[in-house]
C-alpha cells in the first residue's frame, strides 16, 4: 500500500509544478485562437459601447469643421458632473475642525499645487492662475480615470478635449505675460537678436502642441491597449476577455492617469511661470 | 487612423471654462476659505499657547518667590518661638529652684522655731517640776529615805516629761 500512495503524492506534486505551464499554455492557446479569429478594434469599440452613444458627429453648421464629437461630448459632460459632485459633496461637508475624507483631499491637491506655484513664481502673481490650474489636475484626473471604467470613455482621449486645454493654457502665458509685464512681453521675441524671432515663435507654438499631444497620445493609447486587451484573447470581450492582462493593464492606466493630470497642470504652471519671470 | 479636429475644441473649452467657473462657486470657495480659517485658527491657537505659557511662567515664578519667603517667615517664626520657649524654660526652672529654695527656708525656719518652742516649754515645765520637787521636799521634812524617794520621783517624773 505505501509505496502506491507515495507515487501517487510524488505523481501529483510533479503534476503540480506543470500547473503555472499549462496554465501559460491555455493562455497562449487563446491569444493565438484570438489572433487568429482577427482584430478588430472598431468592432471591440462598437461592442463596448454600452450606453448607446452615437457614432456619428453632430453637425452644427456647413463644412467638417462645424461638427461635434457626441462620444467627447457626453463623456466630457458626465465627468463634469462627477467633477461638480465630488466638489460640491466636499464642499458641503467642509468643517474646519474635523475635515471629511473628500474635503482631506481637496486640501491636499490646494495645498500641493499651491507649493508647486509658489516654488516657480511670485505668490502673487501664482495666486491668480491657482485655481485654474488646480482645475487642470482635477478634471484632467477626472477624465483619464473615466477610462478605467469598463464601457466609459476617458474624454481626454481625444485630441479636440487635449488641444482645448492647451490653448486654453496658450493663451494664458500671452494674458500673464502682457498683464504683468505690458507690451514689453513681446521683446523677448527678438531678444538678444531679432534673428531668433522664428526660433521663439516656434517655442512659443510648440508648447501648447506639446502638452496637448503628450495627454493625447498618452490616453489615447490606453484606450487602444484596453480595448485591444478586451478584444484580444478568444475575439470577443463577453467571455474570458483578457481578464488578467487587462487588470494588470487597468491598475497601470491608473497610475498613468495620475501622471499625465500631474504633468499637463506641472508644465502649464512652469510655462506660465517663465511668462510671467523677471529674467529671461 | 488621422486626426480630425473640428468645433468640438471650441466646445471643450467652454466647458473647462464652465466647470472651472462652477467649480470656484461651489467647491473651491468654501473649500479655501475653510482651508483658511484653519490656518487662521491654528496660528491664534498657536498664539494663545505662547502667551499663556510665558504668563504661567510668570506666574509660577511669582509663586516661587512667595513660596521662598513663606518659608523663610516660617523658618524665622520657628527660630523665635524656639528661642522663646527655652528662654521660658529657663524662667520656669528658675522659679522652680527659687520656690524650692524658699520652701526649704520655711521648712528649715518652721524647724528652728519648733525647736525653740520645744526648748522653752522644756524649759517651762522643768522649772515648775523644779517648784513642785521644791514644794514636796519642803512639805515632807526631809530625811534621807525621803530624800532619796523624793530625787528617784522627780526623775521619774522628768522622764515621764519624755
């Protein structure tokens, strides 16, 4: 009897560590079954698209450029109204004394960003672009995070959202820029020489291109690779989607949502800042 | 995939604008201003406590110097009243021998006169024994036998005075 049952346990334990290769084989099975069945993203999107968001731009005038991206758009609205929420939640729970957890937060964000402008500019002149800023972070974080959420799309994935924020900073430097220094802003153009004046145009336009591309392409990229992940393994999202390369995928999003919030508000602060400095 | 940019910018930015506009009127208002009355409070606090300990200071020091000289008070007050009581027990020990000392003269006065009362009763009374051996002798006629009788009856008598 004994020696059958220790080759049994012997038997087993070998069986045991093949587990974690069979199960990278199931695994590799499925990728290549997926591959193989094709991928296709629009279809993956087409299938993500729970809430019956329509696909076709609303049109608000003649020509492509007066149309609008519904997708953006509502998205856009919706973490508006969490944005709202969530501060209005704090807000009203705000009590000096014994601080909510959301209002803790809020705090921290001020507190930070507050630190962040005051170590690159005057106080005083920080203190107006403070709360732009401080809503850069937020509603950025905002949007990114949305697309975490399975069938939400992060409205920062789209390049029209990203270069609105951007020319929303780009014409903040030039308001800074003659509110606190009047029309001798503009001499640094051709400073020390008027031969650099194409140069810091140049400077100037790739700022804002910069910082709208860096978020976009950031989230937009996230936003393939969820729903490539989605879409990848077996073909179809409804079973077995990915499941463990998309958590893992998702809990990284977070933290490049956290990332990009935090550069697009860092470098509007430090494009202002150079705008706004005595010395060039 | 080509990038397509149309009037949705522009949307975009009335909406951040919008939002940042709302957000100011109904989070970020009460949010800083509670931020600020909290570092207000925290600076009064912080104020309040300095002062209150540098006037307990004072006052501690205060009460310290109180203390030292209610001790010292206290110290003196014991030094005299120690010094009051042994001056007072020497009176008393004093008083003490004087009494005894005049007790003593009494008694040794009331002693002497004793004495010399006892000498002059002593003396009173032998005289009158004196008288009386005298009268009998007279009384008697006097022969040898009665003589002798006589003398023995006086000593008797004298030592029945005893």
């Amino acid at each position: 009897m004994q020696p059958v049952r220790e080759e049994v346990i012997g038997g087993l334990q070998r069986f045991r560590r093949l587990i974690p290769i069979g199960l990278v084989l199931v695994a590799l099975g499925l990728l290549v079954a997926g591959c193989g069945e094709g991928f296709d993203l629009e279809h993956t999107e087409h299938q993500l698209n729970f809430w019956g968001v329509p696909h076709e731009p609303w049109r608000i005038g003649p020509g492509p450029f007066w149309e609008l991206n519904p997708n953006t758009l509502i998205w856009t609205w919706v973490a508006m109204g969490i944005s709202l929420l969530l501060g209005i939640v704090a807000a009203r729970g705000a009590n000096m004394r014994r601080p909510t957890k959301l209002q803790s937060m809020f705090e921290m964000i001020f507190e930070w960003l507050r630190g962040l402008i005051n170590e690159v500019m005057d106080p005083k002149k920080g203190a107006g672009i403070f709360l732009l800023i401080v809503t850069y972070f937020y509603f950025i974080l905002i949007c990114n995070l949305m697309g975490v959420v399975p069938t939400l799309e992060a409205p920062t994935a789209d390049n029209n959202t990203t270069f609105g924020f951007a020319l929303i900073t780009f014409f903040m430097i030039y308001i800074w820029g003659i509110k606190y220094k009047g029309m001798k802003y503009f001499k640094h153009y051709i400073e020390p020489v008027p031969v650099f004046l194409p140069i810091t145009i140049i400077e100037d336009l790739a700022k804002p291109l910069t910082l709208a591309f860096r978020l976009f392409g950031n989230m937009k990229g996230k936003h393939i690779m969820t729903v490539a992940l989605l879409g990848l393994i077996t073909g179809t999202m409804y079973w077995a989607g990915g499941f463990l390369a998309s958590v893992v995928w998702l809990a990284f999003c977070i933290f490049i949502s956290f990332i990009q919030a935090f550069v697009f508000a860092m470098l509007s602060i430090a494009y202002i800042s150079m705008a706004v400095a005595e010395e060039h | 995939m080509e990038l397509k940019f149309n009037a949705t910018i522009l949307m975009q930015m009335v909406n951040f604008l919008l939002l940042l506009v709302l957000l100011r009127l109904v989070a970020y208002k009460p949010l800083l201003k509670v931020l600020e009355e909290r570092q207000k409070y925290v600076a009064n606090t912080i104020a309040q406590a300095e002062n209150q300990r540098a006037e307990a200071e004072k006052i501690k020091a205060e009460y310290e110097a109180e203390m030292r000289r209610a001790r010292e008070q206290a110290q003196a007050i014991i030094e005299r009243a120690t010094k009051a009581g042994e001056e007072q027990a020497l009176n008393i020990i004093a008083q003490a021998k004087a009494e005894a000392e005049r007790l003593k003269e009494g008694a040794l006065a009331d002693i002497q006169r004793e004495r010399e009362k006892a000498i002059a009763e002593l003396r009173d009374q032998v005289a009158s024994l004196a008288i009386l051996v005298a009268g009998k002798v007279i009384k008697e006629g006097l022969d040898v036998q009665a003589h002798e009788r006589l003398v023995q009856d006086a000593v008797k008598e004298v030592a029945q005075l005893q």
